[in-house]
C-alpha cells in the first residue's frame, strides 16, 4: 500500500482503526469507490478537506481531478449552502459515473469542466477561496501558476500525493518513465516553499499533501 511508505504500518493501522467511519451518501459513495478501485482521495485526505471547509466556509472551490465526484460531492456537503464547485476532468471513464454521481447526490452547485486542465485553466478568471489540486502530479508546477493566479488573499491551496510513494523525498526510481514526475513534483515544492506569498506544510498522511496558505500580505524572507 502506498502509505506504508509514507507512514510506519503500525501507526497508519492505529489511525484507521481509530477513525470514525464516513456515514450517509458520502460514506456510500466512498465504500463503493473504493470497491471499484476508482482513486479517489483516501480517508485522512477526504477528513482534512472536510475539516479545512468547515473553518475556511469557502463560497468559491477550484478543484483538479474530480474523478468520479466523490471529494467535490464531500466538499460541497462540508461548506455553507450555496457553494460553488468548479471540478476538472479529463478521462471519460470518470466523466460519465461522475455525472451520476451529481445527478443524484449534488446540491446543484458543482459543475464539471470536461478537459485537460492544462488547456482550460488559462480559461478561467473568477478566483476562488479554496483550490484542491489533485491531478497528474507531473503536472503540479503548471497547475500551481495557473492556482496562484487564480487563488484570493487568505486562500488555501491544498495539494494530494506531493510524494509520489516517497519518491519526491528518496531521488529517483528505479522505472525511468517516473523521472519525470518526481522532478516535476520536486520543482513544484521549492516554487511552493519560495514562494513568499505563500506559507506552506507538508503533512505526511496520505501520499504526502500541502497545505497551504495564502498570504493577506507577502511576508518577507530573512
Ligand atoms: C486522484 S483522482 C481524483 C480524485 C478525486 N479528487 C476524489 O478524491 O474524489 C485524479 C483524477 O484526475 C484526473 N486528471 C489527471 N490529470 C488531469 C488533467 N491534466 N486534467 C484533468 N483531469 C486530470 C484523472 O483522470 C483522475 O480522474
């Protein structure tokens, strides 16, 4: 299991035995997703992003990669009425459950942008108070430019899998073709990490998240 490499086996046991369970729709939705083996966010990512929107009350969420819906549908569940979602996907095998999906548990806002989020994102103007990037992480350093750009002061930018099954933090793997991500995904952590707009940690649950912040003034560096 990828988190095995992130988290001693003891301890990431010891967290799920003692995590309560999701309930009602979501907890469904999760179950069955999970049954698929659709990827979607594991449970400490999915209970950060809840916890983040009910202190944060987002009225506007970016979030890239939307899979089968299951984190856009728990985000609009976890922020005030009225909400609104932009989601981005780009697989048509995702796509069409993830219309289901909508169809049948979304509260009306979440609207799926049908794409590569790398030709639509120069697209979009409107800013948003919560971005959740969640996509091909050889991406992540062109995600983050089109984020910044497009996330408010006092924004948070949350990032999944920033560690690439420990990869981004070990150097490079054995398969040749993951170069490319793990240099990508190291570029995009010191354009984070430097930059001054922005204060960041990386939590190691999960495959390794960022969390961060976005400055209502840039802090200067010492
Ligand atoms: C890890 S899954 C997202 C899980 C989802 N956020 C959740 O927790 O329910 C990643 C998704 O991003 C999509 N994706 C990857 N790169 C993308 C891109 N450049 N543009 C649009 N979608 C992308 C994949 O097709 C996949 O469905």
């Amino acid at each position: 299991m990828e988190k095995d490499r992130i988290v001693y086996p003891y301890i990431s046991s010891y967290m799920q035995k003692n995590r309560r369970k999701r309930s009602g729709f979501l907890g469904e939705l999760e179950q069955q997703a999970r049954a698929a083996d659709y990827p979607i966010s594991n449970p400490e990512t999915s209970d950060l992003l809840e916890i983040l929107c009910r202190i944060k009350r987002p009225e506007k969420i970016l979030e890239i990669g939307t899979c089968i819906g299951f984190s856009a549908l728990l985000m609009e569940d976890s922020s005030p009425a009225g909400v609104r979602i932009d989601t981005i996907e780009r697989n048509p095998v995702m796509l069409a459950p993830a219309k289901e999906n909508l169809k049948r548990y979304s509260k009306g806002g979440i609207t799926i942008h049908e794409g590569n989020a790398v030709d639509l994102l120069p697209g979009f103007s409107e800013e948003y108070d919560m971005i959740f990037i969640d996509g091909a992480k050889g991406q992540y350093p062109v995600f983050f430019r089109e984020c910044r750009r497009l996330l408010k002061k006092d924004g948070i930018l949350i990032a999944d899998n920033v560690f690439f099954n420990g990869y981004a933090a070990e150097g490079l793997p054995d398969i040749r073709r993951n170069w490319t991500i793990v240099r990508r995904l190291n570029a995009y952590l010191a354009e984070l990490e430097n930059d001054a707009d922005f204060k960041t940690v990386i939590l190691p649950i999960s495959d390794g998240v960022t969390l961060s912040y976005r400055m209502e003034k840039t802090e200067n560096k010492a």
